[in-house]
C-alpha cells in the first residue's frame, strides 16, 4: 500500500510539472522573444523560478523515494527505470542547456538578430521537454495500474 502511496505522490507531483511546462511552451514561450520583459522578474515579469525550484525538488524527492520502494518489485523495476530516465535527462539538458541560457535572456536589455535566431532554436527545442517528462508521468501511471490491477485480480 505504501509503495502504491508514494507512486502516487510522485505522479501527483510530475504532473504538476508537466503542467508547468506545458504552460510554459504553449503560453510563455510563444510570447517572450516579442517581450522580453515578459520573463524578466526584475521588469515585472514572470519569476519562473518560483514554480520550477519548488515542484522541482518536491518531484524527485517522491520519484526517487518511489523509486527506493518498489525497486525490488520486478514486476514494475523497468517503469521505475523508465520514470527516473525521462525525469533526469529532462534535468540534465535544461542545466547543460536551457538554465543558462534562460538566465541569459533574463538580463538582456534586447535581442540582437543573433540572439532572436538563439531564443528561437531555445524555444523549438525547448518543446522536447514536457514528451521527455511525459515519459516519467506515463511510466508512473503504468506502475498505479499494475497495482490496480494486483488488487482487484
């Protein structure tokens, strides 16, 4: 019951990130390259921050915890595996990648046709994102099912 509880958990709180990414492709990333000072905080823009370093921290501490409890449970180990596989590449790319340049178009005043051509290529790749964390929330659904399933059969 436990193991089902923290998988729960752990979806719950990956799908609130999916969201927030969902969001931030369909609705933020399409409007900041015309307005910078829309994800400029300092300009009264959006304070991404907020969001990401609370869901964030709160989803891998439920992934990692959900992943510790049904590890030994073969049945669901390869889900498990799949979950933490989508989750951290997603996070290993965003601070090899998007982190630094977010930070970057944070503090420009304007955006050169140099700098518009990199928001661009952010942006499209930027879309890759939320599928690489549908993974993780597809992988935890599968393991609610599998318990589900143990349950009533």
């Amino acid at each position: 019951m436990g193991t089902a509880v923290a998988v729960c958990f752990a979806l719950i709180l990956g799908s609130l990130a999916l969201g927030g990414g969902i969001y931030e492709t369909l609705v933020v990333d399409a409007a900041w390259p015309g307005n910078l000072g829309l994800i400029q905080p300092n300009r009264g823009g959006l304070n991404r921050k907020i969001f990401w370093m609370l869901i964030h921290p709160l989803f891998e501490i439920a992934l990692l915890v959900s992943a510790w409890m049904n590890w030994s449970d073969r049945s669901v180990r390869l889900w498990v595996i799949v979950a933490l596989l989508g989750h951290f590449s997603a996070r290993a790319w965003s601070f090899a990648y998007f982190i630094p340049r977010a930070l970057r178009f944070e503090k420009l005043d304007d955006l050169t046709p140099e700098e518009m051509r990199s928001a661009a290529r952010w942006i499209k790749l930027s879309r890759c994102r939320p599928l690489l964390e549908a993974f993780s929330i597809a992988a935890l659904a599968i393991i609610l099912l599998h318990f589900a399933s143990a349950v009533s059969g």
